[in-house]
C-alpha cells in the first residue's frame, strides 16, 4: 500500500467502558460541532451534519454493534473548499471499540479519506480535534463539549 492509499486513522485509550465510549460516539451532538439532524443512535439510521457553507454530509448508520463497533457510510457530501466538492461521497466512517486490561481503545477510521485528497489536510486536522479532543472528553467527562461553530456564530451576532 502506497502512502497516498492510507485512509485516515487516529487512536486513543480510555478508562470508560466500552459502552460508554459507544454511547458517547452516538452522540453525535454532544462532540461533533456543527449542525446535526436526524437520528445518530440506531442501525439505518439517516442523518445530515452541516456547517453552512462550508461543509455538508449526509449519512447512513450502517453498522451498530454494542459496545464494539459503529460504521457510518457517507451518501452525499459537498465540501465548499475543494475541487471536487463531493470527495467524502461513498466513504465510511469506522469506530472501532475494543476493551483491553480494563480499559477501552478507540480506533477511527475514515475509509476512504486518504493523503491524495484535497480536503485530506484540514479533514484530518479537523477530526484529530474531533475525535482525540471533543469525542474523548466528552466520554471522560460525560458532559457535552461546545459547539465551536454555534460558538462563532454567536460572537458574530
């Protein structure tokens, strides 16, 4: 496999359950800032993420297995930054729970967002913070992490 053939992975390690860390990942709203509508917690279930202008996604939750792992495949996408506004369309969204000498790995992967992409730079940096910032406090924490765009926009008004 060639470095431009590397989907984009990160990695962390917590003491919650792996349940915990599930429930949290299903959450969706309470770490993944933006706009968020639709269910985000059940098998087939559609939802769309939006920051306006900038960014849309619309999603599908193909697999939902307790405590170990969550799947989402992206339908529609339009990043406004790119050529192709579309890049995410077709690619998966993998989160993979394992518990391990009392604690709980995380592992996610976007399948499909790899180094040859435009957005790969700021869509990697973005779900770093996502995941290894708001996603793994709020399952320590298990307090929902702002809302860094409704944040802006309130500043803004």
């Amino acid at each position: 496999m060639k470095l431009t053939d590397t989907n984009y992975t990160t990695t962390f390690t917590v003491d919650q359950t792996p349940r915990a860390v599930f429930d949290a990942i299903n959450h969706v709203r309470g770490w993944w800032s933006g706009v968020i509508a639709g269910d985000t917690d059940k098998l087939g279930a559609e939802f769309t993420y939006r920051v306006p202008d900038i960014h849309y996604s619309r999603l599908r939750i193909v697999e939902f297995v307790p405590g170990k792992r969550v799947v989402w495949h992206v339908l529609d996408s339009d990043i406004s930054y790119t050529k192709d506004r579309t890049e995410w369309n077709d690619t998966s969204i993998i989160f993979d729970i394992v518990a391990k000498e009392g604690r709980t790995v995380l592992q996610f992967t976007h399948v499909g967002l790899v180094p040859a992409d435009e957005c790969y730079d700021s869509c990697s940096d973005a779900w770093r913070s996502l995941i290894n910032g708001s996603l793994r406090q709020l399952i320590v924490t298990g307090e929902d992490q702002p809302d860094i765009f409704a944040t802006s926009r309130e500043a803004q008004s």
